[in-house]
C-alpha cells in the first residue's frame, strides 16, 4: 500500500466538522448504525441511507431497517441489528438478487453522514468491526488528511465511539508509519490500551441496548475486525468499496 503523508485530525460531531481540512472523513457508530451497514454491505453492493421514516416509506420494493432510540421501527421489516440482519440474510439476499432496494433509517447517524458529508471528499462508515480495512482504505484514498468523527447519542458523548475512533487511528498510524500529536486522538488511544471491550459493555448505550433485549449486537459490534468491507456514502446511499 503507497504511503501517505496524513495530518491526522479528530473531531467531535458536537464541534461540526465545518473548518476540516481533510479529505477523507470516518464516520463511527459502534451501536450501531456503522456496524449494521458493514453487515447489509456483506449482503449487497449498496444502503440508501435517510434520517426520515417517511422518506423511507416513499422507496418502493425496498427492505426498510430503522430504528428510534434503539427500538425497531413499527412496520419496518428489521430493526438497526445486526445480528437479526445476519439471521435473515437468506430474505435480504433473494430480495437484492430480484433488483429489490435496501433502506436503512437511524435515530443519528445519518444527520452526521449528512453533515459531513458537505465537507469531506470522502466519507467512509467505519466501526470496531472493519477498523483495520476502513484504516487501510482511508490512507490509500487520503491526500490532505483523514477526520474522525465520532456520532455519539444525540449530542451527548458516547465512550464507545471515541474507543471506534481510537482503534481505526491505531490502525492509520501503523498502515501510514504517520504519529499524530492531536490530543484528541492521543487520549481515543489510551483507552484502546486498556479494557476497552468492558468499557463499551457498561456504557450508557450498552445498558440501553440490553435492556432492549439486544445483548447478541453488543458482542458483535465489539468483534475487532471481523467485516472486511468498507463503505462510502455518496449523499444518498452507502456503496461498498
């Protein structure tokens, strides 16, 4: 893989992603908007993506996955899970092989593809389960720069992404041979170091989800690498690489 002189960079969706200088921005939704569109991307070549439920409504022919605040969506065919996605690939793959459209809503993660997607030539989904080819497709596309951007829950901070982003930034580093001095991305490292899985098993979101009766997708969006498949979000729909 060509090296590539990377000026790393890190940024909070709360900050806006505005003043960026890079041109490859990744996108992290460990639980789970990013992890369950690595799991449709496994399926099919592409996910249109929109924060709306009547947009999603409106495609035709199309398998509609959403959720709000972690609940499926009434009427929808899957919630955002991965797992209940890898348990009805048979209906997924048969619909996509009939021409047939995957949609895909979520609660916040589409708001942040939007956004920075106005600013960044390339806007790839990444998440612990694909950090090590989502790192590798970042370094071989970046020019000025790669952002992280972390989605968290509604503005509010989310451990579990800031872990996602440190473990892709290991990833950059080691692929790159580039160190970053940014602290941000310094101190998302750190707590790769330590226990992170427990971490992300006692966060807020994690007790949001198990509650929900999602404990399955809290053990498959902590699978380090287990999805080698990148996609980019073109606006509108997500494509794999």
């Amino acid at each position: 893989m060509p090296q590539t002189a990377i000026n790393l960079t890190y940024e909070f969706f709360s900050v806006g992603c505005e003043n960026s200088k890079s041109d490859v921005a990744i996108v992290i939704d460990v639980l789970r908007a990013s992890t369950t569109i690595n799991t449709l991307l496994q399926l099919c070549n592409e996910v249109y993506i929109t924060d709306s439920i009547e947009k999603a409504n409106s495609y035709k022919d199309a398998i509609k996955i959403g959720e709000r605040n972690g609940k499926k969506i009434e009427k929808f065919d899957f919630g955002n899970s991965p797992t209940e996605i890898l348990r009805n690939k048979g209906k997924i793959l048969e619909h996509v092989k009939n021409n047939g459209k995957v949609v895909l809503t979520t609660t916040n993660g589409t708001r942040v593809m939007k956004r920075v997607f106005k600013n960044a030539n390339y806007v790839l989904i990444g998440s612990i389960t694909n950090a090590k080819y989502v790192a590798e497709k970042a370094v071989e596309l970046a020019k000025s720069g790669i952002t992280l951007v972390p989605c968290h829950r509604k503005g509010t901070f989310a451990i579990e992404d800031v872990i996602g982003a440190g473990l892709i930034a290991r990833y950059i580093e080691e692929i790159s041979k580039e160190k970053t001095k940014n602290e941000e991305v310094l101190a998302a490292k750190l707590l790769t170091k330590g226990d992170w899985k427990s971490l992300i098993l006692n966060s807020n979101s994690a007790d949001n989800l198990r509650n929900l009766g999602y404990h399955e997708d809290l053990l498959f969006c902590i699978c380090e690498n287990a999805q080698d498949v990148v996609g980019m979000f073109d606006g509108e729909k997500v494509i794999r690489m």
